[in-house]
C-alpha cells in the first residue's frame, strides 16, 4: 500500500459509518429500556402496582436478558453479522412498542421479557461488527466510541420521555421510541456488508483493516467454510472464563449506579424529582468521555509499538484503579455534594473505559467466528451479576434502615464497587495473561 493510500485507509469512511450505527444502535437500546423506570410513578398511579409488582416486572426483563445473552451470540454467529443484528433490533423494537399496548402487570412482564430477549443480541453483534471492521489496534476506540451510545441513551431518555408522556400520553412514549429502532434498521440494510463482500469500501481501507495479521484471520482462512464452534470447546478455554469473571465481577457495578444512584442522591442529599437531573446528567457525561479515551489509550500505546496485549493490560489496570476512589466519595460528599458526584462520575467514566477495553479483549483472544458467542457468555455473566449485586443492595439497604442509618449500606456498597475492577483485573490476568490469543479453535 503506498503512503497515499495508507492514509486515506487509516482516516477510512465505511468503517466509522458503521461505528456510527453501531452507536445510534445502543442510544436505542439504552433508550428503550429506561423508558419504564422514568415512568414507574405514572403506571404505578394507573395500574395500582406495589413495589413488588414493579420489581416482578424489572425481574422479567434481567432474566430474560441474563439468559438470552447466552443464546444470543450464538445465534448471531450462525445467522451472521447483518441478519442477526437486524434479528435483535425488531425483537426489540417491537417489544417497546408492546409496552404502549399493555393493559396490566401481566402484559408489561411480558412486553419487558421480550424486550430482555432482543436486546440481548445488540452487544455481541456490536462486538462482532467492530471484530469484523476494525483493525485489532483500533478496535477499543471503535468499541468506546459505540459504547458511549449507552451514556447518550441515559441522558436522552429523561429529557425525551416525560415530555412525550405529558403531551401524549404514556402509551406513545413507549410507542415513539421503540419506532426509531425500526428506522435505523433501514440504515443499517442500505450500509452494511461484510469487509469481504462490500461493494463501496476501498482496497487501501480493506487491506487496512485486516492489516494485523498473523494476529487476525487471513483473508484465506475467512473465506474458506468455518468450522462451528461448540460451548463445549469454548468453556474449556481460560480465555472464556477470563472474560467471564470480568464482566461477573464489573457490569454489576455499572447497574448498582445506574439504578441505586438517584436513590443515594435523595438519602444522602435530600435531592428528589428534577433535582437529581444536573448531577445525573454530569455523571454520564463523564461516562461517555471516559468510553471514548478509554479507547483511545490502548491505541496511543500501541501506535508506539506496544503489542495488543500489554497495551490493554495497562490501559485496564490504569481504568481499574480509578474506581478506588469511590472508597472516599462520602467522605468527600460531607464537605460538599459535588465533590462526590464528581468522585462518582469518575468512577463510572473508568468503568466505561473498561468496558471498552474487555469487548475488544474478546476480539484479541478469539477469532471472529467465535467472538459474538463469547460475548454473550460473558453478557450473560455480567447480567447475572447484576441481579445478585441488585437483591443484595436491597436487602442491605432494608437492614440499616431499620437500624436507622441507610447510609451506612450505601458505604459498604461502595467498598464493592471500589475492589471489583482490581479483584476483576488481576483474576483475569491469572487466566489470560496479557489476554494471551487462542492458539487453536
């Protein structure tokens, strides 16, 4: 390739306009899912729900979600990329829609269900687009940048959602969001094709992208018919428990803060209603700054000649480190709020960064045919997690309010949030050091 053509490949175009939907694709995502809880004050007034009605619906979805990730990679490794992708996006989509239909519990534990059912394929899809788009040293920054979607999602969800409720009503706010998922299924059938097969994409970016070899599949091996991959073979590998315990032990953390945060707001600050929006909003700002650097960093040392490997282990030990500052966001908080939603925004910002980087160490242990099931085992781990981490939080928080001081649950919960990236970071490198790849599969 001549320089000319190099550096037209490395600025690239169809690659970043499929980051582009792979992005707007997880903005989606997010969205759906947070319409329910914006609204839980409105729907419980109308169906007369109890706590435990709600909380039995929310249940339905992290089930459905924690169980179809491990079904979802597969699936989208059979179907392949674009069918599979699409596959996920009208389940979905469809289910958001659903939930404006819904006329009691029962419909809405539906309706969440099979929303945790198609929203389970988008992340294992994402990861195998970016595995398949991106050159290995490139792909954290594509994943940061796809995954700071999810923080967007966050942000629009309660500016979009109680203004369409108010004006229209609560069904069409399920109804509106869950349409724009079927919009971007129209982009996403016009731009995407496999590298290999893509009628527009240039020769220099091509050969750009699978410019990492030996350490990718060459353009022979992809051409010629795969093998299946069985789970057998895969649990078998340290790589899968690898990535399995690191997202067990880190995607809890980020649902801890994302469902338990405006509820630490309004017991350790009095802040309720329209109060928490700013330090909400501040706190996923510095989630999406930090999903887009945590990218950048592992490519900025491999730019100066680091292997793949070293460059993400330092890169995740600098993002696992950060979390530990959460230990004082109390204490901090004492002399003034902002001070902890910084130490917190922080927190979350790292987590970001590391979720980035864990994606892309699924791409640099495993081949491609096998990288969206890997995914979805290791989906499937954090989903769990995250259910565990969620009763645990409850019935921790339910002890020391009885004892009088609920704030004390909030500090140990914070303990847990401060360790699990280190604890994380160091298991992973006993089973994987430097996210070693698989020699044979």
């Amino acid at each position: 390739m001549n320089k000319f053509n190099e550096v037209n490949a490395k600025i690239g175009r169809y690659r970043w306009v499929i980051c582009a939907l792979l992005f707007f694709a997880t903005t989606i995502n997010y969205l759906d899912r947070a319409v329910i809880g914006l609204l839980k004050e409105l729907l419980t007034e109308e169906f007369s729900w109890t706590e435990n009605d709600y909380g039995n619906i929310v249940i339905c979805f992290q089930v459905a979600y924690a169980v179809s990730l491990l079904f979802a990679g597969r699936v989208i490794d059979k179907l392949g990329t674009k069918i599979g992708y699409t596959l996920s996006l009208v389940i979905w989509s469809l289910a958001a829609v659903l939930h404006g239909l819904a006329r009691g519990t029962g419909g809405f534990a539906a309706a969440r269900a099979l929303l945790g059912v198609g929203e389970s394929g988008n992340f294992p899809a994402a990861n195998k687009t970016v595995a398949e788009w991106f050159p290995q040293k490139e792909r954290a920054f594509a994943t940061g940048l796809y995954n700071s979607g999810a923080n967007i999602g966050a942000i629009v969800a309660p500016l979009l959602v109680p203004w369409i409720a108010i004006h229209w009503g609560w069904q069409w706010a399920f109804i509106m969001t869950g349409g724009v998922g079927f919009l971007w299924i129209i982009f996403w059938e016009i731009f995407y094709a496999d590298p290999s097969k893509h009628k527009r994409l240039s020769k220099a970016e091509y050969e750009y992208i699978n410019s990492d070899a030996p350490a990718e599949e060459t353009p022979a091996e992809t051409t010629a018919p795969e093998k299946r991959v069985t789970w057998k073979e895969l649990l078998t590998l340290r790589q899968t428990w690898a990535f399995f315990f690191g997202k067990f032990l880190t995607d809890p953390i980020w649902w801890f803060f994302l469902f338990w945060l405006p509820a630490f707001l309004e017991v350790q600050y009095g802040l309720s209603g329209m109060q928490v929006s700013l330090p909400l909003i501040l706190v996923y700002t510095f989630s999406s700054v930090g999903s887009i650097l945590g990218g950048w960093l592992p490519k900025f040392f491999i730019d100066r000649g680091w292997g793949a490997g070293r460059a993400r282990k330092v890169a995740m030990l600098l993002y696992a480190l950060i979390p530990l500052l959460v230990l004082f966001a109390q204490s901090a908080g004492d002399v003034n709020m902002w001070y902890a939603i910084i130490i917190i925004g922080l927190a979350c910002g790292a987590h970001c960064a590391w979720s980035a980087n864990i994606f892309a160490t699924v791409s640099d242990m495993f081949p491609k045919k096998a990288v969206a099931s890997v995914t979805g085992i290791g989906g499937m781990a954090g989903a769990l997690g995250g259910i565990l981490i969620a009763k645990a939080a409850g019935l921790l928080f339910d002890h020391f309010k009885a004892l009088g001081d609920i704030t004390i649950g909030y500090g140990i919960m914070f303990v847990i949030c401060a360790v699990a990236y280190i604890l994380a970071w160091v298991i992973m490198q006993v089973l994987a050091p430097n996210f070693r790849k698989v020699e044979k599969l």
